[in-house]
C-alpha cells in the first residue's frame, strides 16, 4: 500500500526515564486494580490494566517512572547482571549523545577489577575509560555520574569551571557526589555498607577520573506495584 494517507503522521515520540533507559508500557487484561513497574533487560518495564484511558496510561506512567528513579533507577543487590564491556561502551555513547552532544567518543570503555584507588579513569590522549568493577553494586544514578565524569575528562583534563560546567547537564551530579562520598567515609571509619570505596576515593582529587563511575544494568525484576483505585 502507498503511505499516501499516512503522510504527514508524526512517529509516536520514544519513551525513556531520566536516565536515558528505555520504556515500556505492557496493557494487561488480568490486571485490574494496581499499576506495576519494574526493571526487565535494562528497559523500563511499566505494567497498567488494559482498560486504562490514554490519559490515564500517561499519568501513571509518569507516576511510576518518577517512582523507579526515586527508587535508584536499579535493581536490588544480589539480583544484577554486570553489563559486558560493550554495553558499557554503548551507554557511555548514549550518555555522551543526551549530555555531552556526542562530542565525547571514547575508544573503549571497560570495566576493571585492578582500580583500587579511584571509581574511575579516564586517558584522553587514547580515548580510553575504566570503571572500578565496585561500581556494580550502586545505583543507575550514580554509575552514569561516573561515566559522564570520565567522558568528561575526555573533553577537559581537569576539574576546572569549564570540567564541572559540562557536568552541571546531568541533573543528578550533586545527588551522585554525596553518595559517592558517603560510600567513602563509611568505609575509612569501618561502618557497614553494601558499597566498598576505592583507597582514597573519598575526594576529588585523583588526577583524571574521580567520583562517578559505572554500574550495571538490571534483568531481575525490582518491582514497584501500586493500588491506582485508591492512590492519591
């Protein structure tokens, strides 16, 4: 058939969270009274009956998306899969796209277990980025702040104005910082935490590449459900 009567038709936008992760939105005729979302693959998985009206399929999408992120943006600890070293380096693509407006393109981007001393690194004269594979355990949030971070050194050596001007785009930067160094100062005091520092981590201080740094991407379902009849 011609596309003549469809001419003109605008493509339904693409759905993502505050994270740059994907959405999807599942009608379920079993499902009446609540509203799920949860994590499946690395997309956004939001669940609503099938009865739902399109406006209010918007508004509890919206509703359970803000939720998730509130949430971490993650799985729980134990149910991760680590990402491979080349989804890593496509969502450090992605991140460089929606922050950075793809100027940062770097060669390889990989995770090691051999970074004791800083979340991450970054060698702009070869384009490469590592991420200490202790960034696994934390939230989406934060391992995109590290990596935007690194990405960032790609573009500017230092943590000059012109460094954190680039990182003021990522709406989470001051929220992944105290976390970071929270993580930090309770593991140089000893305390219990899911989260185990680099040596020295707890400042900005670590030539190219401090702070922020990778994570892992969720395939086990951290689910959220809420009564819709009966939410405020």
């Amino acid at each position: 058939m011609s596309g003549g009567s469809r001419r003109g038709r605008q493509e339904p936008a693409v759905l993502t969270t505050a994270g740059g992760a994907p959405v999807e939105v599942r009608r379920s005729a079993r499902r009446t009274r609540t509203v799920a979302a949860f994590w499946e693959g690395g997309t956004a998985v939001v669940a609503i009956p099938a009865r739902f009206t399109a406006a209010q399929e918007k508004e509890w999408v919206q509703r359970m998306l803000a939720k998730l992120h509130r949430q971490g943006e993650r799985s729980a600890p134990g149910r991760r899969r680590p990402a491979s070293d080349e989804a890593l380096a496509a969502h450090a693509a992605q991140l460089s796209a929606r922050y950075f407006g793809g100027r940062a393109v770097p060669t390889s981007v990989r995770w090691v277990s051999n970074q004791n001393s800083r979340w991450g690194s970054a060698t702009p004269a070869e384009g490469t980025i590592r991420l200490s594979d202790k960034l696994r355990t934390m939230p989406q949030w934060v391992v995109d702040y590290v990596l935007l971070h690194e990405l960032a050194h790609l573009l500017v050596a230092g943590h000059n104005a012109a460094f954190w001007k680039l990182l003021e785009a990522y709406p989470e930067t001051q929220r992944a910082k105290a976390f970071l160094e929270g993580v930090a100062f309770a593991t140089s005091r000893g305390l219990g935490t899911d989260e185990a520092a680099p040596a020295g981590s707890a400042g900005q201080g670590q030539e190219r590449g401090s702070g922020p740094e990778a994570r892992t991407w969720p395939d086990d379902a951290d689910r959220s459900d809420t009564d819709w009849s009966d939410a405020d």
